[in-house]
C-alpha cells in the first residue's frame, strides 16, 4: 500500500511499511525510511508511487483554476465534494490526489481551513491579490529590461531620476535599485563603476557633490519662489562704504567707512548686510535659512543659504544704497575707541575692493606708507585702518609680529580643466585689517546681548578648552575677549542671522527678539547650525582633497614637503590636504618638516601612498 501526503505545503507518495492510528512507517521514493502523520495523509493507493504522482501532477496541470475558484461557493468545502463538483463524478483518487495538489498551489483563491477543508477568497480579495500579482509580474519584466539596457552601456531615464538615491541612499525594494545591481552584478562592477560607464555619474567631483547632497539637502538645492518684501525706508548713511573681499565673492556681507573728524579722530564704520530686515518669524525664507543654516562652499561652486534674488537685495554690492546694521567707534590719534554707537540705515557702497586687485599694491612689503602714494580708491583708509587694526591686536594681546608666517592654500579650477592652488598669507595686512574690524563687531555686539540678557549664539573658549558655540556668552581665550558671536556674515551662516535678529531687537525697540532665555528652539538650532557647518565643512575639505590629488598626479610631482601632524598623519606643504605617510620615525615630534616620496596617486579612488624620505630643517 502506498501513501499520497503532504509535508511542508509539498505533496509526496510513499510506500507503507507499518501503519498505526497515528502514523504510518514509510519508504519514500527515493527509499528514505520516514515517519507520516496519519493526519497528513490523503489518499491510500496501490499502483505504482511514480505513476500515480506523476498522473496527479499531470491532471492537476490540467484543471482550470477560475472554474474551480467559480464552483465553490462562498461556504467551507472538502476537496472531496469539489472535486466531484469539478469532474462532475465521483472522484477517483488520482483526481482528489490533482485537485489537492491545485488547492494548494492557489493560494489566492483557496484559504486552507483544516485537513482537506478550504474556503474560496472573495471576489474583491481575489481581484487585488491578480492585480498585485500583475503587477509584479509588469515590475519583473521592467526590471529586467532596464539591466538589459545597462547591461548594454545605456542609462534609462528612470534609472537616471533615481541614481543619487540608488548610489547614496538606496531603496533596496526600489525596482530601479534592483535592475541597477541585477545589472552591475552581472558585469562585475561596482556600482560607481556603471554608473560611470553609463554615463549617470561624469566625473567623481559629481559623484562626491550628489552622496553630499542627498544627506544634507534630500530636498534638492533649487529654491522656491520668494519674493523678497518690500522694506520701509531707512536713513542714509552719511559715509562711502567699501567692501573688501575675494573676487568670487557674491554674498558681500560687511564693508567699510573712515571719516575723517579732525584733530586726529576718525569714525569707523562697519556695516553688515541685514536680510533680518526682511524675514518674518515662521515665514517661508525663515525656514530655509534654518534648513540649510550655512553657504557650502567647495572647489568651482558653493551652494548658497539664501536665494539669488535675496542675495541680490541685500549684499553690499557698489553703486547703491544698501539696508546695513552699522556700528560705529570714534578712535582718536592714539587708537583709543568711544563708545559704539548702532543704526539701522541704508548705506552708499562706493566701492567692492577685490583683494586680487590690491594685494600687490597693499601688502607687508609695499603700500603700507601713509605718504606713499595711492594706489587704488581707499588705498589711504586701509593704511590707517591697518595701524588701527595692530593697536586692537595690542590690546587683545594677540599682536605677534615676529610669528613665522602661516599659509592658507585654495584650489581653483581653471577652463582647460588643470588645478590651480593660491596662496594667502595669514596675518597680511588685508587680513589683519578685516579680520580686527570684524573682531571688533562681532565681541561689541556679543557684549552688547549678554549686558540685555539676551541670549544668541556665541563663540567661547574659557581658559584653555576647546572652542565651542554657546547660547550664553563666555570669555573666549583664543581671540582675547570677554564676549563673541558670529555677527558679520548674515548672508551666509544662520547663525549670524540669528543674532543680527537678537541685535535688532535692541536696536529697534519696536522689533522682537526671535528667541528668549531659555528658549528650547534655540538650543536646538544651535545643535543644527553645529552638525551641519561641520559637515559642511568636512564636504569642503574632501573636495579640496580630492583636487590636490589631481594636482599631483597633473604636476608629476615625485616628492612632497610635509609637516607632521602627529603619528603618520602630515600636512603636505602648499596644498590643502592632509594624508597619512609610511615610514615615519616614531620619535619624530609634531611640526617636524618631512621629505616624502610619492608612490601611488589615484584621485578618483581618493587616494595617495606617501612613503618617508628624510627630515627637513625647520622653515625660515
């Protein structure tokens, strides 16, 4: 006697060895002894197992899934009365055997009750799981076209819509992640690698700008449409501004006035951008500067906080009035300050100074002579600005005259597509100018909050910590003053924007601060502001690096200068990169100046191999 049974929703037949109530003791057909519960057996036969499985098999092929699903009714039934519903007779075995077998392989259409009981789906049921069943089955074939065509070298456009998610961020139930690494995987490439080969990704620049895009602007980088509201009128300044900065500067924030006053005296004026004016609590501009919280900025581009036509309205561009929170100093022959005095006005920018353009003319080795002569508008104020600024260097205790001088390097991207590296001296006369006066404002105004009470977003170091941002204002060692924020740069950092608003609400007594004491909302934006210009930050250098490796590999360069950072860790001299090295003795102490050859430079894998040469003397 043999057995048709089911196991693990498969059916099998074996042959009886010994049978009980319980359980039959049975030879399967490949003459595995095995044990069956007698509740999941079916149907007793004596032909051949083979036979008989394969003649099941063959007639449950044969039945029409929907005519059974229409004969059923909506009550529970036996496969033994629908079997005979079906065949229109009393079924023999192999028929039960074949409608069993279409049972289960109907999910869909049959619920499985009890042992050989089932209950059809109704209809509305059974119409979405073929629906859904449809549509996997469309997805499959979509899937499988899209790898065909990456296969052959071609981008679909739906595979192109979605490939800075897929790359960076994937969806990995997404059908286009699925055709994306169906088809890389049947080449054997990385993912980058097809992307590259397909022509979705152009260059590594991209493929590193589009991961940093989708973290932190999943939203993408276009604005909407927001106008920015017309503004009352504001006095006019009675001074000529000037601004001085970068040439590829667009979000000029602060400028620049000397007046003269006789008998020695001159007014200072520094005059910072003031969007704040504009910006409504809770308004649409308002939430995007709390989303992006800072301009990113990144070798041959930058991704902007604001809008172009908020940009436009506000930046202290030359030849027109410009809306400017103003602080004011008189400073006497000897550098002595009176006490700031702060407007709200429109102010004339006369002039934007590119510092390109009078670097040469201005700079420790020339121009700095008050009866030399002028070089370019302003020349004379910068000269006095620059004896200004020493003294104020003085009093903070910070004036180093005889400190080596310090480099910071820019990479620039030229039109033939080569690197170029600049060079700027920290501590030039531009810079110490710009730096003091800004200095000046931005301790002035954090002192000005704390004396209110106000709270904002301040920069402190007490004693000899780490640098930090804070919502109440602390002594901050490193510049030598009692009191600092980030006022100067509105534009471009919501943290200034946050405390230009806290200023103007002291300035302005009809205005309102945007947070109080204690203000929750606060200290999460200053948690926000935080994270995000340090990954901000992060994104630059890496762009930085990885087109000072193309500058190498484009130089031919062989051997490095470095100083070490500490361990294997080295700062590669006229670049802005910094890179582990191989070799280096383990008594070699930090700043140590390192001659490194080059081994192996790959700026598309974002890597170099730097192997230890010798020790250098110190710089002069």
């Amino acid at each position: 006697m043999n057995i048709f049974y089911e196991e693990s929703g498969q059916f099998k037949v074996a042959a009886v060895v010994q049978k009980n109530d319980a359980t039959y003791q049975a030879d399967t057909q490949h003459g595995k002894r095995t044990k069956v519960k007698a509740a999941n057996v079916f149907v007793e036969f004596d032909t051949p197992m083979d036979a008989f499985l394969a003649q099941a098999q063959a007639e449950a092929a044969e039945i029409d899934t929907d005519l059974l699903w229409e004969v059923c009714g909506e009550e529970e039934f036996s496969a033994e009365a629908i079997a005979e519903e079906y065949f229109g007779h009393a079924p023999a075995k192999t028929e039960l055997a074949a409608t069993l077998i279409a049972l289960y392989a109907a999910p869909m259409y049959f619920y499985k009750k009890a042992k050989g009981i089932f209950k059809a789906a109704p209809e509305e049921t059974l119409k979405q799981a073929l629906a859904a069943v449809e549509r996997k089955k469309q997805q499959d074939a979509q899937i499988e076209a899209w790898s065909e065509a990456l296969k052959q070298g071609e981008m679909p456009s739906e595979i192109a819509a979605d490939l800075k998610t897929i790359l960076h961020a994937p969806d990995k139930q997404a059908p286009t992640y699925k055709a994306f690494t169906k088809a890389a995987d049947a080449l054997k490439l990385a993912p980058l690698e097809l992307a590259m080969q397909t022509g979705g990704v152009a260059s590594i620049p991209q493929y590193l700008r589009d991961g940093f895009e989708v973290k932190h602007f999943p939203k993408g980088t276009a604005f909407a449409n927001m106008p920015v509201p017309a503004l009352p009128a504001l006095p006019q300044a009675a001074v000529q501004a000037f601004s001085i900065d970068d040439e590829d500067t667009t979000e000029v924030d602060d400028a620049l006035s000397v007046t003269d006053l006789g008998n020695g005296t001159k007014r200072v004026g520094i005059h910072i951008a003031a969007p704040a004016l504009a910006v409504a609590s809770g308004s649409a501009i308002e939430k995007t500067i709390m989303e992006r919280l800072s301009t990113v900025y990144f070798p041959g581009g930058k991704i902007t906080m604001l809008p172009d036509n908020w940009i436009a309205a506000f930046s202290l561009d030359a030849g027109g009035h410009r809306p400017a929170v103003s602080i004011y100093f008189d400073v006497d022959a000897d550098f002595n300050i009176s006490a700031p005095v702060h407007k709200i006005e429109a102010v004339y920018i006369a002039e934007n100074l590119r510092i390109q353009a009078i670097e040469p003319h201005f700079n420790a080795e020339t121009g700095l002579d008050a009866e030399g002569q002028a070089m370019f508008n302003h020349h004379q104020d910068l000269i006095w600005l620059h004896r200004f600024a020493i003294a104020r260097q003085k009093a903070r205790g910070k004036y180093e005259p005889d400190r080596a001088p310090q480099y910071d390097y820019g990479i620039g991207l030229n039109e033939d597509g080569s690197v170029a590296v600049s060079r700027r001296e920290r501590g030039s006369p531009i810079d110490t100018l710009v730096s003091e006066m800004m200095i000046l404002a931005n301790s002035t105004w954090a002192q000005m909050l704390d004396e209110n009470s106000l709270p904002g977003l301040f920069r402190v170091q007490p004693g000899n910590s780490k640098v930090r941002m804070s919502t109440q204002s602390e002594p901050h060692s490193g510049m030598g003053v009692q009191h600092y924020g980030w006022f100067t740069s509105p534009l471009r950092r919501a943290a200034d924007y946050i405390n230009q608003k806290q200023l103007l609400s002291l300035i302005n007594s009809e205005a309102e601060p945007l947070f109080h004491s204690n203000d929750t909302a606060l200290f999460a934006a200053l948690r926000d502001f935080d994270a995000a210009y340090t990954a901000y930050a992060d994104f630059q250098r890496k762009m930085e690096g990885y087109w000072s490796l193309v500058y190498i590999r484009q130089q031919g360069l062989k051997e490095l200068k470095a100083t070490l950072l500490k361990e294997d860790l080295v700062r590669i001299d006229g670049l802005p990169l910094a890179v582990r090295a191989t070799g280096i003795p383990f008594d070699a102490l930090p700043k140590s100046q390192l001659l490194l050859s080059v081994a192996e430079v790959d700026a598309d894998k974002q890597f170099i191999a730097l192997n230890y040469l010798k020790m250098l003397p110190p710089a002069a």
